[in-house]
C-alpha cells in the first residue's frame, strides 16, 4: 500500500477498532510515553515517520531516517513527515508541532541509525531514548510498524479529545459578568503574562489592542505569522505588521514583541532588516515584559535622524495600561479579542495549559 493508503487504514483502525494494537507491553507503555509528553512534541513526528516508511517499503530499516547513512536501507524521515504526516496533521486536528520534526536542532543533523542507549542533546531526554526503543522493536520485528502507526495514532486522538474536552469545560465555567474595571482587565493580562512558556502571549495582547482599536487609528494588524517562524523566512519584519485602511499594501508600523530584555543587537538588527525593505515603514517598535536598559532606549532614539524610521522600546503592560484608560469603553472588547486570538492559536505556539489557565483566571475574576 502507499503511504496514504497506509495512514488512511491506520486511521480507521485507531477510531473504530479497540486498542491496544500492540502486544509488547514495554514498547506500549514507551510508545504513550512519546506521543504525550508534553514538553516535546517533536519525537511524537518522528516515530510516525518512521513507522509509516517501515510500513510502506518493509526493506527499508526504521531507526535509520536519514539519507546520509548509506545502508542501502535508510531514508529520507522527512519527506515522509512533511508529505504525509503533515497532511495527517491538519485532516485530524493532531496535537503535534506544525514544522516537521526533522528540523529541531536535536534531530536536524544526525546521520546515524537511532538507538536508545544514545544520549540525545534534546529534553527531556527520554522522550528521545523511548522514540528509539520503539523503532528498535519495530526493526526487531517484536511489533508491526502498522500497528505502531495505529496505536500512535489512537494516543493522539485521544489526546486531542481530551485537551479540547478540558477547554470546553473551563469555556463553560465562565461566568462572562462583564463587570471587570480596566485595571481588573489588566491585572488579568499581567498576571497571565507572567505563566511560564508564555513568549507567545504578548504577541496576542498586541495583536488583540489592534483588533480592538485599530479601526479608530485607520489601522489594521495584518494576520499573524506562526510562532516559530522566522522572520527571515517568512518575509515579516516583525512579529505585527500594521498598515492603514485607507492605504492598504504597506506596513506602517511594526511591532517586534519579545518576553525577555530587549538588547542593542535586537535594535541594530531590525535596524538592518527595515533598512533593505522595499517598502520600509514609518515605525518600529519593540515591546518587551522585561525592564528596558535605558542604553537601548537612547540607541533606538538616535536612529530616527539616521534612518527617517522611528525606532522605540515600550514596556508591554505600560503599553496596554495607557491605551485601554484611554479607550475605558472598549476594555472588554479587548479582552474578548485576546481570548479569541488566544483559543484559536495552535497547541504548539500557546500550550493547552495557559489555555486554560487563562479561561480560569478570567472565571474567577468574573464570578
């Protein structure tokens, strides 16, 4: 069967037949393992690679995925995460990273065969060593790589069940009062931004004080790039690009977000990215939840007679503070727009967890 034959069986098997489809309780319990650690979601892409080129061409050696190894058995992992894993992905709604696994730092350059007493740079670790143990036992003909395939695929679906599960129960817990003060709504923002792995989340706030006000201005926040692509390749000069109604085409303004200081290097880069820009804007502004060395600041000033750019670094809570005091009325608007940009990021840019942290806080600060 080809490789779309093969996870279209693999599919229904997972939805309509009743797992476990694997007998070797060790490589069952390594298997879970990989497919809901959290943390890493990278080694979960990797044995469905893996697994799906074992069970399309059986002479290939499933711990081997990499061209560079010359057995005469390996293969490209990533033609087969990226062609057919990927569209999987999508179909399905799987909760796994959007960029395929084959490009994390801890898998990108390797060029030998995958085995479980290697010690992999990436963390945890035994996300890693247990992704190998699976492909061990599958080479070892101890499990089927179609049975492989279907039970990761019933941890996935399962796993997805479960999260969106979580996030409609806390969705319904909300009490939706509408009685929150600006600081109220602010409090709410801070105390949220200070969750961990929360890089994506000021993002969101500027993003949401767009959708919000925006059309007061005459402007417009163009649509958000995903989270871990980079600016250089995406073609973005920022993380938020914003261009005015009357004039659209050209960004205006560019925000650069950052939840950590920001650094001369930050400055002196975007500085070098506007300045080969077709259509260069007339700002960039940097926003940061960190304290702002008063170096940096006095840098970005200078650049303005230099460049006819104006460069700035604000601070992000500062930034929403004075904006909805300014705009009182439409505080709940804006927090109404964070939440719907905030739900409908992808796992991989805001985990599950502030998801529903978020939906609490807001519960409770409501009821």
């Amino acid at each position: 069967m080809d490789p779309r034959t093969q996870l279209v069986r693999a599919v229904e098997r997972a939805q309509t037949e009743r797992p476990p489809f694997l007998a070797a309780p060790e490589v069952l319990a390594a298997l879970r393992r990989v497919m809901r650690c959290e943390s890493n979601r990278a080694p979960a892409r990797l044995v469905l690679a893996c697994a799906l080129a074992k069970a399309h061409q059986p002479e290939l050696d499933a711990t081997e995925p990499y061209t560079e190894i010359r057995s005469g058995r390996s293969f490209s992992g990533r033609s087969y995460d990226e062609q057919h894993v990927a569209v999987l992905l999508h179909a399905h709604r799987l909760p796994l990273n959007p960029t395929t696994a084959f490009l994390t730092p801890t898998l990108r350059n390797a060029n030998e065969p995958l085995r479980s007493a290697t010690v992999f740079e990436g963390r945890p670790r035994q996300v890693y060593q247990d992704a190998a143990f699976v492909l061990e036992r599958v080479e070892a003909g101890s499990v089927r790589a179609q049975d492989v395939l279907a039970q990761a695929l019933a941890e996935l679906f399962a796993l997805r069940d479960e999260r969106e599960a979580a996030l409609e129960a806390a969705l319904s817990a909300g009490s939706g009062a509408g009685t929150l003060s600006t600081e109220d709504v602010l409090t709410l923002i801070e105390q949220h931004l200070r969750s961990k792995r929360a890089s994506r989340l000021p993002v969101l706030v500027v993003a949401a004080l767009y959708r919000t006000l925006g059309s007061v201005a005459g402007e417009r926040a163009l649509t958000l790039g995903a989270h871990n692509a980079a600016d250089a390749r995406t073609g973005a000069l920022g993380d938020i690009e914003v261009e005015l109604l009357a004039a659209p085409g050209r960004p205006v303004t560019v925000y650069e977000v950052k939840a950590r200081p920001v650094t001369l290097g930050d400055v002196q880069h975007a500085a070098r990215k506007v300045a080969a820009a077709a259509a260069p804007p007339e700002n960039y502004l940097f926003v940061t939840t960190h304290p702002i060395e008063r170096e940096v600041a006095d840098y970005a000033r200078t650049l303005h007679e230099a460049t006819g750019i104006e460069f700035a670094v604000l601070d992000a809570l500062r930034f929403a503070r004075h904006l909805l005091h300014f705009f009182h009325r439409q505080r709940l608007t804006f927090l109404n727009a964070y939440q719907d940009l905030l739900l409908a990021e992808p796992d991989s840019a805001v985990r599950p967890e502030l998801k529903t942290a978020w939906l609490a806080l807001r519960g409770s600060a409501e009821s």
